[in-house]
C-alpha cells in the first residue's frame, strides 16, 4: 500500500523557526520509516521561501531514505502545484488541484528544465472530488489520484465521499489513494475497497510515524 504524507507546518506550534525545524524533523521521520510520497504543501510561503524549504526537504529525503537501484531516495518529494519549485530543488514531480495545468503540460514543462539530479519522467498527483474528476484525472495521464475527502468535510465545504464513492472512483484506470479523516483506525475500510493507499497530514504529523506504517502495513 501507498503511504503519502501531506505536509502542515502551520500545526505545529512556536514561531516560524521552531514550525519549520519541526517539519523538517517530521519529513526525515518519514522518509527513514519508508513513507511513498511527501507532498510539500506549503501555500502560504514566497516563491524563494518554498524553494528553500524544497530544497532542504529533499537533502533531508536523500540523507534518510534507502535509495532504489537508481540512487534515488525510495521516498518521493511531490511540490504542490509549483512545477517551477519542483524542477528548481530536484523534486521527484507535483501534486495538481483538478483544474490545474494538464500533467502532459507539466512534463513538456519538465523535460525542458531537465538536470542530472532529477527525475527523469514526473510523477504526477491529482486532487480528486467526484468520481468524474477521476475519470478526467486517468484520462489526462496522472500517475495517481488523492480522492476525498472519505470521512469528513473539507475546511467545511466539500462533504464527504464516504466509502461508496470511493469504491466507484477505484473502479477507475487510476490508483487512487484515499485522503480526508483517514485514521489508524479507518484506513483498512479505504483499502477494504479498493484504495491504493491513503494520504493525511494529521494521521502522519499527529503520530509516530514508525508506528503508522507498522500497523497500517502488517
């Protein structure tokens, strides 16, 4: 199963210094415990300080997480929404909203701004309400969607999913990994129907992330 840790320094508490310290701390956790993918989604930042916080995120990733047979860290850095961020620190691709740039559009983007130390091909993540968005998500070439939210509103809008539509949206040519008040105690029922894997900030950051991946893959 997938793991994918979406980043929050904003939960943490003291000043900025102390948030960002924390989140780096957490980020190296999980990608020594082996978690997939890291999205880094810190909207709030400048463009220069999201590329500092990239870029001392992905030294973090390389100097914590067992590589593949390539050298690349087996933990994988997505950026959110910033496909500039992403090719400038050697990301591994970028977390999309459903009405974001095509993936196609990102890996022209990516192709041209190739270097060494990056990832060849990105890979692509998609931000996924509705059944249909998943079905325009697999038909536009994501590697993967995040579906929800599965078991709670979205900053009280969008309600949610709940596991019927989830198990529609897997029946879909795409994994999909099922985010939105996924817990220790749910996640089973999300992969029960179908779920590739699951993505959170809280159940990541709220937790010892050791513990998180040896119950959610025993």
């Amino acid at each position: 199963m997938l793991l994918y840790y979406i980043t929050d320094r904003s939960q943490f508490g003291g000043d900025e210094a102390s948030r960002r310290k924390r989140l780096l701390e957490k980020i190296a956790e999980a990608a020594k415990c082996g978690v997939d993918f890291i999205q880094l989604r810190e909207k709030d930042l400048s463009t220069h300080e999201l590329e500092l916080l990239a870029r001392d995120a992905m030294r973090v990733v390389r100097e914590n997480s067992q590589p593949f047979g390539n050298g690349r860290p087996a933990t994988r850095v997505l950026i959110n929404s910033r496909t500039d961020v992403a090719i400038s620190c050697e990301a591994d691709g970028v977390h999309l909203r459903s009405d974001d740039v095509t993936p196609d559009i990102v890996r022209e983007v990516w192709r041209h701004g190739l270097t060494t130390g990056r990832a060849k091909k990105a890979i692509v993540s998609i931000a996924c309400h509705t059944v249909s968005e998943v079905r325009v998500a697999a038909e536009k070439g994501g590697d993967f969607a995040l579906f929800g939210p599965i078991f709670e509103k979205k900053q009280g809008q969008v309600l949610p999913a709940g596991l019927s539509q989830l198990k529609d949206a897997c029946q879909q040519k795409i994994p999909i990994i099922a985010l939105g008040g996924v817990s220790l105690e749910n996640a089973s029922r999300c992969l029960g129907v179908g779920a590739a894997g699951i993505a959170g900030i809280r159940i990541f950051q709220e937790n010892k992330i050791s513990q998180v991946v040896r119950q959610l893959r025993s």
